[in-house]
C-alpha cells in the first residue's frame, strides 16, 4: 500500500498546523504538526492517555485547540479568511468545513431509539437534503456493503457490539465524507467481533478514494491497510514511518517499549 | 364501620341527600378536572421551554431563567393565584377565575417539570452529542430528533406525578372563586347546614379519580422508567 502513487505535491487533504490543547494541567498536544495526504491511510499509535484520540476530536470539532490551525482540503476548519486575514470562525463555516469530515467512534454512539437504517438515512436527508427514498436507498445499499443488508429495520439494542460498529461506519459512509476519523474502533469489542468490523475497514481502505486515521492498537491492520505510522507520546509525534519502518526496526525507546507491550499481549 | 362509628357519635348520613347533590359535585369535579387537564398541558410545554432556556449557554437568557424558576418554586401555589387573579388586573391584565387558575396550576408546576426535563436531558449521553456532530446535524435536528426523543420518555413517569398532585392542588381553585369540586360541595354545605354528605361525597371522588391516576403513573414508570 505504501508504494501507492500519490501527489505528494498536491494540496494535503488534513493539515494540522501548532496545535495546542490543554486540560487544564495536562498538556495534551503540544505544538502539533501533521499533515495527511488525499487518500491517504494513516494509523496512529502510541499509549493510552497520550493524546492520540484528542488529535481525531480537534479535526472532528469535537474539542477545540487552544491554539493553532486545521486545514481540510485546503479549507480552515476554525478560522474564517477575510481579506487574507485569519478571524475565529462562526459556527456556519465550522459547519460548512465539517461536511468533509466523519468520525466513528470507540462506543458506536449510535441512536438508540432509531431503527440501523434510521441511524444512516438522518444524516443524508438533513444535512445533505436527499429525499427520503434516495437516502434509504444509498442506506440499504451501505448495510449491504457492511454485510447488514438484512438488519436494516433493527434497533441497536438488537444488534451485536460487532454489527454496530458496522452500522455506525456505514452510518459515516452515508455522509460521503472526504476525511473519516476512526477512533479506536474495535477496543470495546469482545475479541471474536474484532475481525468483522476490521475487515469493514480494511475494505473502506482498499476502495482507496477516503482518507482514513486511525486510532487503533491492532498493528496486523496497520501492515496490512495502513500507508503511514504515526506513534504519538507526550503531546506530540515521536516517530513516523510506513509500517514496515515503525513496526520492525523502531528507532525510538518509547516507540520499541510500546510495541514490546502491544505484541507480548 | 366509618359510618356506624360516626352515627354512635351523634353523627347522622342521609343516603337519600346524598345522592340527591351528586351530580352537582360530580359537575364540580369536572371542572376540576378539565383544569388539571389544561394545567398539566400548560406545564408540560412551559417546562421543557424553561429547561431549554436554563441550558442556554447566553448569560442573559439563562439567568432569568433559572430566578423565574426559583422564585416561583419558593412561593406557595396559592399565593400565586392570589396575585394571578386579585394583583395582575392592576397592571391590566384581567383573568377569569378559570383562566387565571389554569395559569397559575400551569406556570407553577412548569417550573418543576422543567427540573425532570432538565434531568431527562442531562442523562441522554455525551456520545449521542458527539455523533450528531460527527453527522454534522443542526443544532435543531440534534435537538429534535437525537437528544429530546431520548430524554422525554425518561420524563414521563415524572410528569404523571406532577399530574396526579396537581389535580390534587387544583380545589385551591376556590381561593379565587374558580369553579370546582370543593365549591361546588362548599356551597352545598353552606345552603343546607348538611357538611358531612358533600365533603364525603367529595373525598370519595377524589379516590376515584385519584387511585386509577397513580396506579396509572406506576404503569407509566415500568414502561418508560428503565433504560431501553
């Protein structure tokens, strides 16, 4: 994957540019550059509490920098350009950026109280105003894909952890991201569902058009689908490599000791 | 028992009279009824405006909110009604009898219906905000088709209560003359030097009315009080 061909020289689709984030003592990101290319499949790793997650949050607006700037797609995600001048962004331009991006989460978050294929046609019909009949079209068409065609009018509650993770990447898909954040998707899943939603994953990446990140702590999915590892610690990135760098020979102590303790388990 | 325990007393019960002023108080508890009907409406509506009002992130709008609901919290009912009928015509707002009770029954129960609105929104949890953001929905479709649909069944076992106490705070309707079921017995007693028959007559309909409600609030909590 990593040999892919790619415009390297094009306009990066996530640039993330001094990105500061505290709470309250814990400096969380510290002066945060990262850039990810169109396409681009990027897996970040690193131990828990170190922040990784909180990168995914600032890009989906979910917590915002105390300081420093993110660009999708060329785009500036919480500041508004007037006359070349950079200004805090009002709520309808983060909205208006935002429609590029999509997120799942490490607990589904799903609507409890709406059937799997309620849970995908809201988003398409609200946001992007398709009529009903074209966004549960498009729905059942994405249930299919995650291997749920046959669970559409189900509630939630019905579902395995498994089948809704698969609902809730389908439930991204429908919003026809260009940027989806995956935040460690398959850790509140018992082990014998890991594989289902991972393969859902896997097949998103091979498709190649989205740009993925990934939290993740599953280094097999990372060879396999990832183009770039990050291992992140202390606010900020440490080492970064294709896979087979980051994962064989790791430079960095942090970087062996934190694979020493993920691959022993 | 009761009433053989009452006549040893010197007290007597004219069943004939009794039956004879049921249909004026049966009227009377009509009324009273009607108006509980039209108080809980009035506060459930009123409630989930001020909780909304209350989580409102502009300074200026969520602290009158929250004096609004305390100070109407702190105050008797009745008071209330006092001021609603007998205060407000000063400032030229004249209510009938009828209307300014169900005002006062509706705005006063608002603010505690608010609070269990409050709750119910409080416990929709943090990831459902998360993802409608992550779907990047409005902040109404959030609202109207994500947080509320989850919070309100949670609030219904809440509101029951509040329906079955207000039909019971609903005779203070008397205070400013509106019609009701203890006016309606009131005036009976007071025509008829009679008070045992009306005021029991009375106190039994309000079991009636009131033991069906609360068995039905108990059905309520078991269909909506637990987590789905």
């Amino acid at each position: 994957m990593a040999t892919r061909d790619r415009d390297t020289n094009g306009q990066p689709m996530v640039r993330l540019d001094k990105i500061n984030l505290s709470f309250g003592e814990n400096h969380v990101l510290q002066d945060l550059d990262l850039t990810v290319a169109p396409t681009e499949k990027v897996v970040i790793i690193g131990p828990s509490g170190s922040g990784k997650t909180t990168i995914l949050r600032v890009i989906m607006t979910l917590n915002r920098p105390d300081s420093g700037y993110v660009v999708i797609d060329g785009r500036h995600l919480y500041h508004e350009e007037k006359n070349g001048e950079l200004s805090p962004a009002r709520e309808k331009h983060v909205r208006d950026v935002r429609t590029d991006i999509s997120m799942v989460f490490q607990h589904f978050n799903l609507f409890p109280h709406m059937t799997a294929l309620e849970n995908l046609t809201l988003g398409p019909m609200k946001v992007l105003g398709l009529s009903k009949e074209e966004a549960e079209e498009r729905g059942i068409e994405l249930l299919e894909q995650v291997g749920l065609g046959e669970k559409a009018g189900h509630y939630p509650g019905y579902l395995s952890g498994g089948q809704k993770q698969r609902v809730a990447i389908a439930r991204s898909l429908a919003m026809r991201p260009k940027v989806m954040l995956f935040d460690e998707p398959t850790s509140a899943l018992d082990p014998e569902l890991v594989g289902e939603v991972l393969a859902v994953i896997k097949d998103i990446a091979l498709q190649g058009e989205t740009t993925m990140m990934l939290v993740t702590h599953e280094m097999g999915f990372a060879r396999e689908a990832a183009d770039r590892v990050l291992m992140f610690d202390g606010g900020n990135i440490i080492e970064e490599g294709t896979p087979e760098k980051i994962l064989r020979e790791p430079t960095q102590t942090r970087t062996k000791a934190f694979l020493r303790a993920v691959l022993s388990h | 028992m009761i009433f053989v325990f009452a006549q040893s007393q010197g007290w007597s019960w004219d069943m004939e009279y009794a039956l004879e002023i049921l249909p004026a108080i049966a009227r009377g508890l009509w009324q009273t009824v009607v108006a509980t009907l039209v108080g809980i409406t009035i506060g459930m509506i009123l409630g989930l405006i001020l909780a909304l009002l209350r989580r409102s992130e502009i300074r200026i709008v969520r602290y009158p909110a929250i004096a609004l609901i305390e100070f109407i919290r702190s105050t008797p009912l009745l008071v209330q009604l006092f001021f609603i009928f007998y205060v407000l015509p000063n400032f030229g707002l004249t209510l009938s009898p009828f209307v300014a009770l169900v005002v006062g029954l509706g705005v006063h129960y608002g603010t505690y219906t608010s609070e269990s609105y409050r709750a119910g929104i409080d416990n929709v949890e943090r990831g459902q905000w998360e993802a409608s953001t992550a779907l990047n929905l409005s902040t109404t479709t959030t609202w109207t088709r994500v947080v509320l649909p989850q919070a309100i069944p949670t609030v219904i076992p809440a509101l029951g209560n509040y329906l079955v106490a207000m039909f019971k705070d609903a005779p203070l309707a008397i205070g400013i003359a509106a019609g009701g079921i203890l006016l309606a017995a009131q005036s009976i007693a007071s025509r008829t030097f009679q008070p045992v028959e009306p005021y029991t007559v009375m106190g039994l309909m309000f079991l009636a009315v009131s033991i069906p409600s609360a068995l039905f609030v108990r059905y309520l909590e078991r269909r909506y009080g637990y987590e789905r």
